[in-house]
C-alpha cells in the first residue's frame, strides 16, 4: 500500500491513473486518487502473483505418463498462507479505506465559509452565511435564472462547509473535479460536506439526479479564487452588487463576469410539441422555460 520513493500522484500519471480522474481541485480529493492507485497497484500485485503460482503448476505438474496421480495430499501451512493472505488483503484495504473516507467525510467545528446551497426546479441558489445550521443568517446570494448561469464563488486553501437543501424533488451538487457529490433532499434533510480547495480556476456543476423536464438546465459554475479576491468578492456582494459587478471587482470583466465552462440551454422548442417544424425562434415565446430567478 506504500509506494516509497515517488508520489502516488506522480507514479500513477504514468500509467494513465489506472482510470481514475486525475484533475481533483480539492484535498479530499487527492485522498481518494491515493487511494485508488494504492489499492489497483495492490490488486495488480497479487494478480500477477496468483497469475504465476497458476502457470507454474500448469507446467510443473502437468501429467507425465499413464500413472494416477495422488488424489489426496494435505499441507497445513500452504492451507492457512492461503486463507491468511486474503484475510490480511481484505484488513489492510478496509483500513486505508476507512481513514480516507473519514477524512471526506470528516466535518470540521468552526469552517472558514458557510455555503447553503438550495436546488430547485430547476436551478440553484448559492446563500453565503454567517454561521452553520439552518438558523443562520445569509449574507449574500446568488441565484441562477433561465438566461444567466449562476455562479458560486469560493476561495482556495480555506475550509468550506456545504449545506444542501431542495424546495421540491431530489435533486444531486456535482462538480467534476471535486470527485465527490452528495444529494440534495426536500424538507428537514441537510446533507452537509465539507472541502477544501487547492486549485484556482473555473469548472462546471451540475445537476447528477434526473428532476424532471429541465434537469439538463440546471447547470452553474465554479470559481475558484484567492482567499483575498474571495473576500472582495463577497463584500461587494454583500454592499448589495450583482454577482456580475462583484465579478468584475476582482477582475472578472465583460463575458469573463458570466459563466465560461457552460451556457444557458436553448431548445427553441413549443412546450407541447417537439416537431422541429414548429421549434420556436427566439426565447421570448410564452411557451419557453420561464425564468427561475435573478
């Protein structure tokens, strides 16, 4: 389980990551890619063991001559290398999975930023707060609409704690990159995660649950910032901005102010038809998916 001399990070690149997504922008999310890797090199070194053990007695004991074989042999030691090995496997990989995945799973007690996000059909709204719990009180919030991507700005190399929220269906919070997602449930379940970021940049989100008509809508996006853009992001939030001005405060201007990994859909389609004859020119239809917030 211990690669000595290189980095997990380093040694499982050259092999493609075993499969594994290699562009993680969170701590947690690199426990989970040493795990993996540790756990497929593992997996690969008693397969090429087994592997051998079976082709050596293939050759070694294949049949000489017309004489029956001995029908009955017994070895005490080769027996209990053969049920305490797999027993050790199965103890060591339990172990390693088990610290990973309460370290993912670990909540800590004071956070850096509170992020209550609340998903709806179908769109989402991102409440910075100013402490935890549902009697907090919001501070600043975004919220997504049908014509503009909403977008949840965090700072890097600080604890941000997620609480999760929907006002009808289940819906799924799922960036790529965080290699992680939770649920988000209706009524008094708040699924609460925590991560901390690595990684400046911009990367989309999602909706993972199918909710309905719309679910391919709810799409937003992900900034990942400095510690000091983010606080000037959200005191320009909270001095009452849009999010598009807060952006361009710490230099996001233009269309950089918008979503850049994504885009509002446009089916240009009649709510009760789906013939392309009849597609809908422009957005201004009554039939078109109205607006979910500002």
């Amino acid at each position: 389980m211990v690669l000595s001399g290189c980095s997990i990070e380093s040694f499982g690149s050259k092999f493609g990551n075993f499969g594994w997504p290699s562009n993680g922008i969170s701590l947690q999310a690199h426990k989970m890619y040493d795990l993996w890797i540790a756990a497929v090199v593992a997996a690969l070194v008693v397969g090429i063991f087994v592997w051998g053990l079976i082709f050596w007695c293939i050759i070694r004991y294949r049949k000489r001559g017309d004489a029956l074989p001995v029908q009955t042999r017994f070895n005490m030691p080769m027996e209990v290398l053969y049920t305490v090995t797999p027993v050790l496997v199965v103890v060591v990989l339990f172990y390693y999975t088990a610290i990973v995945q309460t370290d993912v799973d670990k909540l800590s007690k004071n956070p850096d930023q509170v992020v209550q996000i609340t998903a709806f059909k179908w769109n989402w709204e991102f409440d910075y707060r100013d402490g935890q719990g549902a009697q907090a009180n919001t501070v600043a919030s975004t919220v997504g609409s049908s014509e503009v991507i909403p977008l949840l700005v965090l700072p890097t190399n600080e604890t941000i704690r997620f609480e999760e929220t929907s006002k009808d269906v289940i819906h799924s919070f799922w960036v790529p990159e965080l290699l992680f997602k939770r649920d988000v449930f209706p009524g008094n379940v708040r699924n609460v995660f925590e991560v901390t970021l690595d990684k400046e940049g911009r990367y989309v989100g999602r909706c993972a649950e199918l909710c309905g008509t719309y679910h391919a809508f709810m799409q937003f996006e992900l900034v990942a910032v400095s510690p000091q853009k983010f606080d000037q992001y959200l005191q320009a939030k909270i001095a009452g901005q849009t999010t598009q001005q807060a952006m361009a405060t710490i230099g996001f201007t233009g269309n950089q102010a918008y979503a850049v990994t994504t885009e509002p859909f446009d089916t240009r389609r009649q709510k009760n038809s789906w013939n392309q004859h009849d597609a809908v020119q422009g957005s201004d239809s009554p039939n078109t998916v109205p607006a979910s917030g500002n």
